[in-house]
C-alpha cells in the first residue's frame, strides 16, 4: 500500500476540468494531466524552474506535469488539475 501522497497524486484530494472558458484559475494543484492538445497563456509554477517555458506551446494530450502549480489559463483544449 503506498503513502497518502500516492493517493493525491491519483486525484483522491479532488481537482478540476479546465477549458478557455475558465478564465484564470488559481489553487494549489499538484498535477495537471492536458485531456486534449492544450495551449497555456499563464502557467504558474513555483518550484519549476522557467516553468513559463510551457505558456504559448501546443501540449499534447496524454502529458502530465506535476509539481505545486499555482495559477493557470487554458487558451485552447482541456486539462484536469488535481488538487494537492
């Protein structure tokens, strides 16, 4: 049986469906997994260093980026931010 921190990661602390019609959209999530081809115009990352290096790329579906993002905006495709 792993940690409790096996468990957030899998989403058991909850998280979001992020779309361009979120707007901005602030937390503390510990993944973002990108749904569908995604371009980001804010994504926040304390503790990932140049992390606005993935603002205005196209990022495939089926990537996941983990760390303690704490802002992001969706200007096209879906995400799910999971909750730390």
């Amino acid at each position: 049986m792993g940690s409790p921190a096996d468990y957030n990661l899998q989403g058991q602390n909850g998280g979001r469906v992020i779309t361009s019609a979120s707007g901005a959209v602030t937390g503390t999530f510990r993944w973002v997994q990108v749904v569908n081809d995604t371009v980001l115009s804010v994504f926040t990352a304390p503790n990932i260093t140049n992390a606005t290096g993935l603002q205005t790329i196209t990022i495939p579906a089926g990537v996941g980026i983990g760390g303690r993002i704490t802002a992001l905006t969706v200007t096209s495709g879906v995400v799910i931010a999971y909750d730390i």
